[in-house]
C-alpha cells in the first residue's frame, strides 16, 4: 500500500518499543520482511535542549526505511520544534506518541496523559504538521480511563495527521487484559486517513484476525518481536501466501542471537554491546532446555569475548545432544 506517498511493501509494522528497537534491532527486523517501522520514542524536551543522546535514538540507515521517528512531549511549541530538529533526518513519517503509560512520561503530561485533553491532542498534531514537511503519524491507546480514540482520531485526522495507530488499552490498563480489537474497527470506520492496528498480535493468525475483524490497514508487532525477529516473516507469508512457516530453531534462534550481538558490538562498541544484549539474550533463549543456570553465568561475564564464545558453546551442546528447540 502506499501511506502518505510512501511504498509500504508488507502490511506489517514494528512497534516502537523503548529500550529495545534500536537501529541494530530494526535492522534486524527489516531483513525479516517488516513493512515500516518506527523507532522507540524520543523526547521533544530533550531534542530542543541539544540532547546528542537523544537524538542519536532518532538516527537510523538507509536499509531502514520507510521509517517513522516518534516524539513525546506536552507542548505544540516543543513538539513542533523537535519535529523541525528530526527533519533533519529526512525520516518518511514523523510520529506522536499519545499512548505511553509510563509514569515517568505522563507526570509530565505527555504521552497517554493527553488523552485526556482531546484539544491538546489537535493543537500538539496540528503543530507537528505545520512544523516540516514530513507526512505525521500518531499513536494512541483506547482513552485514560474510557475509550475516546474515536473521536481522538477523528481529530487529528482534521489537524492533517496522515495516519494513527490504536493499541485499544486505556492508561489505566497498563499491558493488563485484553486489547479490544472492536475499538480499532470503530476507529477505522470514523476516519478516512490508513489506521494501523496494535495489540496482543502474537502469530500469523492474530495479524490475520485483526485485519479481517476491524478493517485496518496494517497490523503492528511489539512485544511479540523481541528475541523473535521470525514472526514478521511468519506473519508477511500467512498474509501474502497463506503458508504457515514453523517456528526457527533453537539452533537458529542462537545463530541470531550471535549475529546480534555482533552487530551491537560493531556499532556501540564491546562495553556497551554486552549489557544492551542481556534483555536480547534473555528471549532469543526463551523455551531452550537449561537456559536458567546458562544465563545466571552468561549475565555474569562482561566480556563481549566470554559471552560470544559462551553463546557458541551452548549452541555446540544443544546441537550435540539433538535438542532444537
Ligand atoms: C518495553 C516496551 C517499550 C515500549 N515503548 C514504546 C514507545 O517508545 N513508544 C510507543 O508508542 N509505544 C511503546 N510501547 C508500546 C508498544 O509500541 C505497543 O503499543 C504495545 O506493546 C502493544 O503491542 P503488542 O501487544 O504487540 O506488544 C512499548 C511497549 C513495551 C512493552
């Protein structure tokens, strides 16, 4: 499809997860046929304050796009000067996030926090979209308390947002129960502009179901992702083919975890490398046969040649004694 003049080639997105979806990562995902992606949220406070940090968070490579840069923040005047700051990037899409729950985001008032103010919500998009150029996304959960994305999107559609993704929680929810699917339907009928689909899509089949249940338009993978790259082809072959591709391999899953772990070390340097993967390690190794004790001693060791040459030896046994996971 194509969303707001860009080539989307698959019609499944990676979710901006802080902490986890750095450039390494999405790079990763790309190669497993991921459809657009957004990078984990960035502050408007911090972008205006010259934050190098924070704006390294916004930096990606070329193989990533089509790419959307996703800004928090209280206030159209910061909002709208952060989103001057990443156009500097040329990202496709510039993206809002007006759903994360996060105390430390919404005592701010950022974040979910505006979802209870539906006029600050239109002022913030209108703002972002009078900034640059770059077409504007936002992301929203179901409300605070009750679902308001109806009317929330309805909103930010007439500000000249080009498309929103619904996670339905409200702020209240957290990651609790379940994400009600039918609000992403009510959305999609009360807007013209592309709505992307999110939560609880866990295998091919959930993408299927959601986009035959609400209408959406592209379906968004978080939590499902991380140390499983695999889902977005699994999911881009049910959708495009119907084929159900199994899951990979332990031995597969580990060859991953070992690239990854590379790469981290390529652009961040060994140091950091080996602590940013511990999270990564911990679900590429999800569902292996002794992997308590193995990563009680791998979280042990800091250096990156220790812990490389571990992951190869656990590979090495589990291949040995025929266990794949
Ligand atoms: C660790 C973590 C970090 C997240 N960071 C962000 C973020 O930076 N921006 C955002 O809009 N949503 C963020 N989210 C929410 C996800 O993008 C997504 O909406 C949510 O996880 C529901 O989708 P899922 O069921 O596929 O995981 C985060 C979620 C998790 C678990």
């Amino acid at each position: 499809m194509i969303l707001a003049g860009r080539q989307i080639d698959h019609p499944v997105v990676l979710a901006p997860l802080a902490g986890w979806t750095d450039t390494v990562f999405r790079r990763i995902c790309k190669e497993f046929g991921v459809g657009l992606i957004f990078t984990e949220m960035a502050s408007a406070d911090a972008l205006v304050r010259n934050r190098q940090r924070t704006l390294d968070i916004c930096r990606f490579t070329p193989e990533e796009r089509p790419i959307g840069v996703q800004l928090f923040g209280a206030e159209a005047e910061i909002m709208a000067g952060a989103a001057e700051i990443v156009a500097a990037l040329e990202p496709d899409f510039i993206d809002i996030n007006f759903g994360c729950p996060a105390k430390k985001v919404v005592r701010r008032g950022g974040g979910s926090a505006l979802m209870r103010d539906l006029d600050a919500i239109q002022t913030i998009a209108a703002a972002v979209v009078q900034a640059t150029p770059i077409p504007v996304t936002a992301k929203l959960r179901a409300g605070w308390q009750e679902a308001v994305a109806v009317e929330a999107c309805q909103r930010l559609q007439g500000a000249g947002v080009a498309a929103v993704t619904v996670h339905p929680r409200t702020q209240k929810m957290g990651f609790k129960g379940e994400a009600d699917w039918r609000l992403i339907g009510q959305v999609k009928n009360g807007v013209s502009i592309p709505v992307i689909g999110n939560g609880d899509v866990n295998t091919p089949e959930d993408a299927k179901r959601m986009l035959e249940e609400t209408g959406c338009d592209l379906v968004m993978v978080g939590r499902a992702a991380r140390g499983n790259p695999w889902i977005f082809r699994q999911i881009t072959a049910y959708l495009e083919e119907g084929t159900l591709i199994p899951p990979p391999s332990f031995d597969e899953r580990l060859s991953l975890c070992i690239r990854h772990l590379d790469e981290q070390e390529r652009y961040y340097g060994a140091r950091v490398a080996v602590f940013n993967m511990r999270k990564h390690i911990s679900f590429y190794l999800k569902g292996g046969e002794r992997v308590t004790q193995f990563r009680e001693q791998l979280f042990r060791q800091n250096d990156i040649e220790q812990v490389r040459a571990s992951l190869v030896q656990f590979q090495q046994q589990h291949t040995l004694i025929g266990i794949t996971g």
